[in-house]
C-alpha cells in the first residue's frame, strides 16, 4: 500500500515524498484514512520506532486552517524531551503550509513560552504541567482545539499525570476527536478511553518497527583518521553490504582508497548517470561488487536480499535516514549487521537517532579508548539542518 492510496492530499504527498518516507508503515495506514474520513476515537497500540507520530500529525496537518490562528490540536507527552521530538517530526511534514507547532514543557523559563503563545500557534505539543500552567495563566486558549492527542499514554499515567490530564481536557470543546497512543493497555488506559471517548476503536500494531529486529546494531568510537583502518576490520568479516558515506566526494574517495587496498568496492551517488547507477547496482545485486559504498539518495528504493552489513563510515543527518539505512539489512528473516562510527563528539548525536527510532545500540569491540579526545576538535558539520 502506498501513501497515495491514504487519502492524503497531493500538497502533503510532497512533504511526505520531500521527508523522503516510501511506504507507510502499518500504524500509519490504520490512522490515516481513519483521521481524515471517519468520526470515531481512536487508541493506537505501538511503540516509538512504529511511525505514530506522523500517523497522526498527517491528517491533523491536513485539518488545520492556517488562517485561523488558533490551537487547533494538542498532544500531550510525558517529557519533554518527547515533546520537542514530537514537534519537530511534525514540523518536518508540513511542506509549504504555513501551519505553526510549538512545543512547551517544564524546566524552562516560562516568558518566552508565553510570549511564543500570544503570537500564536495551531499546534501544541507539551508536557500536562507545563500546559495547565499555561491554561491557568490565561495564556493558553484551547477553546478551538479540534484533535486531541495523548502520546505516550501509559507513561504519562505512571508518572502521575492523570490529574492534569482530565484538567486540560475540560479546557477543550467537546466536539473533538480524541487519540491516544500506547505501548501497553492497562486497565487505566482503558478506563481513561471509557471516560473521555466516545465511540473509540483499538489499533494495534505493536510488533511493526521501522527497524527490523534482526539488526544487531553497534556504533564503533574511532578518530577520524582511524577510521579507514577500523572500516577494513569490518569488511574482512564476511562482508557484503553498504558503507553510507555523508557526501558524493567522499563515496568517490573511499572507494579509490579501498580498490587500492584490495577490496572490490563500488560507489554509487548521485553524479552518476541513471544508467550508471544501475549498472553498479547491478554488479552489486549479482555479487561481482560486494561493497557498496553510497550516499544516502541514491540507496534509497533499492531492495536486495540477504545485505550482511550496513556501515555508517559518517553519521546520517537525520534519524529517518538511519532508519533507512540500517532497514537495508536484516531483511526475509536473515540477521544483519548495522555498524556506525562515531568520531568524537557525535556520541549525543547517535544518542537521540536511537531515541527516535525506538533501538538500543551497543558500543562495538572494535571501538578505540577515545576518553582524552572526547568532545574536543569537533564541529557541526555545515548544511546539518536537525538537533545537535
Ligand atoms: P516515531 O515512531 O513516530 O517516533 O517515528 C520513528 C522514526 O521513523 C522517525 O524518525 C520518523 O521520521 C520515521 N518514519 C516515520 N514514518 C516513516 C515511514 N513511513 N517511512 C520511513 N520512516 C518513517
């Protein structure tokens, strides 16, 4: 199934095709069509790493009427570190509609929040108690709120938010649709939907990550002049797979460098012709290459059986692609291997990639003791648009 057959309209199409999704995942082909035709509430069983968050923020993208400057939807998260996550994921998907998000949590002072909101915005996304300050403050109106979202439901009732919950939602009309989503289904979240959904249905798709779990995913901790030597470590283990490289220049190299040392290496970028491109792929496909090394665009879409590896030789720019990348491998139940270097200095960066994506990923053998270096001689890199 496609995104085109989800009801969305062409304008979100292209911020989907721009965000560089292919397939919608299962939660996002359950709660699209869903949120954009029907009526009722739903509950929506699944992890972080299922693709909820644009599950939801799609139709609710579609709904919002930028003319009317108004909260039109909240979503309520545990932390706020979910809370920023959240509100950039949807700000990623709103192509060129002049639709506002703004994300308010706890632990910051509260004036540039409450001058933030008198500008005015159509989406929110906060922590309970930072946003019933908010209310009581006057500074926040939920009187036009059309969707409301509770993510991450169960945590939120573990960490004691129910109060304000119920708070917040009497603040808001009661024509609404209501959503919430949840990794288990404990009798308080049920009671919860009893209490503030009308006529609701139960989506569960608790097993769909975006990442296969056959990925035994590791980063290794090397200098950056030691990487090449690292990267032959992983490659006399039975390789056959791709090595991501950030930019065409350094497929190009790396590829020379490796030729030179041996090892039957490809690249393939963005600078080849259509059918060049094709015909490296295709030498990969039938084994005469066994390594692959490539940019982020032109992997993209290919699909070949029984990759052993994936190496991230530079760190993606985003946690989609890191998600794109490893789901190379892993694939028709055959395990996989994805392994990221990181120099120092990018260990944070790493850190909420695997945040995003719902994964754990373990510190290799093959790391260097980097403890002297760590955080020094270490810049963003230009053109990196997301979160440091
Ligand atoms: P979430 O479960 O909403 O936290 O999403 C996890 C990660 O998967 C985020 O980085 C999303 O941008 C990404 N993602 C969501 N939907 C898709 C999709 N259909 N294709 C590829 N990546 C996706």
């Amino acid at each position: 199934m496609s995104f085109e057959s989800l009801g969305l309209s062409e304008a979100t199409l292209v911020a989907v095709r721009e965000k560089g999704f292919e397939t919608p995942t299962d939660i996002q082909r359950e709660v699209i069509p869903r949120l954009i035709s029907g009526e009722k509430d739903i509950i929506g069983q699944s992890q972080t790493g299922t693709g909820k968050t644009a599950a939801f923020a799609l139709p609710i993208l579609e709904a919002v009427d930028p003319e009317l400057l108004a909260v039109q939807a909240i979503v309520l998260t545990p932390t706020r570190e979910l809370a920023l996550q959240v509100a950039d994921e949807i700000r990623s998907l709103r192509g060129r509609k002049r639709v506002y998000v703004y994300a308010v949590y706890g632990g910051q002072p509260i004036g540039p929040q409450i001058r933030a909101l008198e500008r005015g915005t159509h989406v929110v996304v906060g922590t309970p108690g930072r946003i019933l300050d908010h209310i009581r403050r006057g500074t926040l109106d939920l009187g036009s709120v059309r969707f409301f979202i509770l993510d991450e439901a169960d945590r939120m009732l573990d960490m004691g938010f129910i109060d304000d919950i119920e708070a917040i939602f009497r603040e808001t009309p009661r024509q609404k649709r209501v959503l919430m989503f949840s990794a288990t289904m404990p009798a308080a979240i049920k009671r919860l939907a009893r209490r503030y959904m009308t006529n609701h249905e139960v989506i569960s798709v608790s097993s769909d990550s975006l990442v296969p779990e056959m990925v035994d995913q590791e980063y290794v901790e090397v200098l950056p002049g030691r990487k090449f030597n690292v990267l032959r470590k992983v490659l006399d283990d039975n390789f056959y797979g791709i090595v991501f490289c950030a930019t065409k220049r350094e497929t190009r190299e790396l590829s020379e460098r490796l030729r030179r040392a041996g090892y039957p290496a490809e690249a393939l970028n963005g600078d080849m012709s259509q059918a060049a491109r094709e015909r490296t792929f295709r030498r990969f496909k039938n084994r005469k290459t066994r390594i692959l090394v490539a940019t982020d665009v032109a992997a993209r879409g290919w699909d070949v059986r029984n990759i052993t590896h994936v190496v991230n030789y530079s760190l993606p720019m985003t946690p989609e692609d890191y998600v794109h990348r490893i789901g190379r491998t892993g694939r028709m139940g055959r395990r996989g291997k994805a392994v990221t270097f990181v120099v120092p200095g990018e260990r944070d960066r790493l850190d909420y990639f695997a945040r995003r994506a719902g994964v754990e990923v373990k510190r290799s053998e093959l790391s260097e003791e980097l403890s002297d270096y760590r955080g020094r001689n270490y810049r963003r890199p230009k053109n990196y648009r997301g979160r440091w």
